[in-house]
C-alpha cells in the first residue's frame, strides 16, 4: 500500500524538515519513503527528484540519523523509521553533540583568556586617556562585568534598577552574599516594574539585611561599588526595542559623582522611606 503526500503537505513538511536539520534531498527522500512501505535506491532517486550519483550518500546520511533503515532481501531495500521515534531520537543526538561541543568550545575558551591575558594586559601598558571608561553593548557582557564587580564589592552596593535586564538583581545571589559578607546593599526600584513574584524575593531581601526602595522612575540604570566604580546604563533613544548601552567606569571622581546621584534619588523617593516587604510566606497566604 502507498500513500502520496498532496504536493501543498509535502511542501511543508519538506521545509520543516530541513528547518529540523536534514538538507533539502534528504527532506525529499524520507517524504517518498513515508507513503511507502520500501524502495531501492534507484527507485527512490526517481520519485524522490534525487540526481542518481547522490541517492546513496543520502540513503546512507538518512539511515545515520536514524530517518531510514536497510531491509534486506534479494536486493537492498530502504524504508522509513517512524516519525515518532525518527525525530526526538534525532533530536536527542543533536543536543549531545551540540552539549559536547559546548563543553569543548568552554575548555578551550578558558585555556584562550588565560593564554591571552598576558599578552592583552602588555598590549594595554601605556594608559589611554579613555581606559577609565568602556563602553559595552553585549548583555551578556554587560551582566559578566556586573558580576565581576558584585563579587568583588568590599562596602557598599548602590543600584538604580530597571528593566529590560541584562542581569536582574532580584534574581542575582551574589547580592545576598556581598549583604552576608557585611556590604551595606542598597536597591531603588521603579515602583511600576514589581510583579507578585518580585516582591515575593524584596522580602527574601529586607530579611537577609538588603535595603529596598521604589520610586516613580529612574532616568538610567545605575550600579556603583565601594563609591569608585561601577557601570550605568542608557536606554536607546532611536531603536523601538529596548535596548541599552552601558558605560563602565573605574575613577573615584565619577563613582562620587553617580554616588551622590542615586543618594539624591533615594532621599526623595516615592515613599519617604525604605518600604517594607511582606515575607514570601504572607504574600502566598494573601
């Protein structure tokens, strides 16, 4: 028995499958095998629309992927795996591969910054007039040089926080790990961005000593450690999609200066004093 695809169905699912991961002859070839119970090469290559040189690296690439199979018999044959097994076993050994090449792509990354560093830090031995201040783009950057200097914050930790998030604060435990070392932790939030479960983690804060406040609105994102470095945040006036620009700073009259900014803030925020959090215990019980 034989089934045909209508041509708008075999359309789509040939995109989707390529989409998945097979090229475009493969996709073809696993389709024709679908309304059919087994093929030779040959013929499959004819109703396939697969030049004939090819149709054996693709039978052989399709059976590898676990999308064919050989049925032996006077001459080979090849049918088709079930989709229900054929794709989340495929799926399932791409992740792995992906996963292994992950964890070898990090191992060499981590060998390459060492064996850079050296070589950057002399590149860098006369000091630009700049090198104070860098400007950073990437998130991902954006929350590693966060982290950084969360981790290594002595005194005090001020911040201006805001979405979008490079790193949320509220979800960051190395703030309640700087308050538990003795780092006097201070946050002012804009009073509209507090969901049910962000304020569910202010009162995991206030308990472990962390001072939280909420204002009508901020004009930056602003994080500064020990009132000498840090980085602030402007949101980008031309792009729809909200996107920031951080400048990251490492000179004590700049620290200061954002210092006296957020104390400023911070004296005549919304609620003329730090508010208080119900624990996640009375929250879940409202």
């Amino acid at each position: 028995m034989t089934t045909e695809l209508p041509e708008m169905d075999f359309q789509r699912f040939w995109r989707r499958l390529q989409q998945l991961g097979l090229n475009a002859y493969e996709a073809r070839s696993y389709l024709v095998l679908i309304g059919h119970p087994r093929f030779k090469a040959i013929e499959l290559a004819a109703r396939a629309h697969v030049p004939r040189q090819k149709i054996y690296e693709v039978l052989d690439s399709l059976v590898e992927k676990g999308f064919a199979q050989v049925v032996q018999e006077k001459t080979k044959l090849f049918s088709a795996v079930a989709p229900s097994l054929a794709v989340p076993s495929y799926l399932a050994r791409r992740a792995q591969m992906l996963q292994r090449e992950l964890t070898d792509q990090t191992r060499m990354a981590d060998s390459l910054v060492v064996d850079l560093a050296a070589s950057y830090s002399e590149g860098q031995g006369e000091r630009g007039t700049l090198e104070y201040l860098r400007i950073v783009n990437d998130p991902e950057q954006i929350a590693l040089q966060y982290r950084r200097m969360l981790s290594d914050v002595r005194h005090e930790y001020l911040e201006f926080s805001r979405p979008p998030y490079a790193v949320d604060p509220l979800d960051e435990q190395l703030v309640k790990q700087a308050r538990l070392g003795g780092v006097t932790c201070r946050l002012l939030i804009e009073a509209g961005t507090l969901d049910v479960a962000h304020r569910q983690r202010l009162g995991e804060y206030e308990s472990s000593g962390v001072e939280v406040a909420q204002t009508d609105s901020l004009p930056m994102k602003l994080a500064v450690f020990d009132g000498s470095h840090g980085l602030l945040a402007l949101l980008d006036p031309v792009i729809t999609r909200p996107t920031w620009t951080a400048i990251v700073f490492e000179h004590s009259g700049m620290g200061e200066a954002m210092k006296g900014l957020f104390e400023s803030y911070w004296r005549r925020r919304l609620s003329g004093k730090v508010i208080e959090f119900a624990s996640p215990q009375a929250v879940a019980e409202k």
